[in-house]
C-alpha cells in the first residue's frame, strides 16, 4: 500500500471512530447535550476558520498586474512587402 493509501486508510478509521463515538454519546442521556455542543461548537469553528482562511490569503495575496491594451503584432518588412 502505498504512502496515500495509508494515510486514507487512517483517515477513514479515525471517522468510523468519531461517528461511533459520537452515536454511543447521543444515545446515553447524560452526555446528550454535551454531544450536541461538541458538534455545534466544532461545526462553527470549523467553518469560521476556512472563512478566516479565505479572508487571510485574499489580504495577503498581492493584486495582479494590469494587463496593458492588447497592440497588434508589428509586421515583419516581408509581410509588408
């Protein structure tokens, strides 16, 4: 297996194991709304930080160079001829 499929491999174990952390602690009253605040708290903060991600790279992305109007080729002395 190569270097990529591990990593998935780990990926997708770690995902089946917060999935079924996360329905054991739904389902047992006592940790109900603990769980429902982990997943809002993480769901907000997980998208905040990809809007703060796209506002910090459009701050320091410098502005492209105008593009200057578009001349035509000049002619070669045999085309003109």
């Amino acid at each position: 297996m190569s270097r990529d499929q591990t990593l998935g491999a780990l990926i997708l174990l770690g995902a089946i194991v917060v999935i079924g952390i996360f329905g054991w602690l739904i389902y047992v009253p006592e940790y109900r709304i603990a769980a429902l605040i982990i997943v809002a708290a993480t769901a907000v903060v997980g998208v905040m930080g990809i809007i703060a991600w796209i506002g910090w790279t459009m701050a320091t992305t410098p502005a492209p160079e105008p593009i200057g109007s578009i001349e035509e080729p000049e002619k070669s002395s045999s085309e003109e001829k």
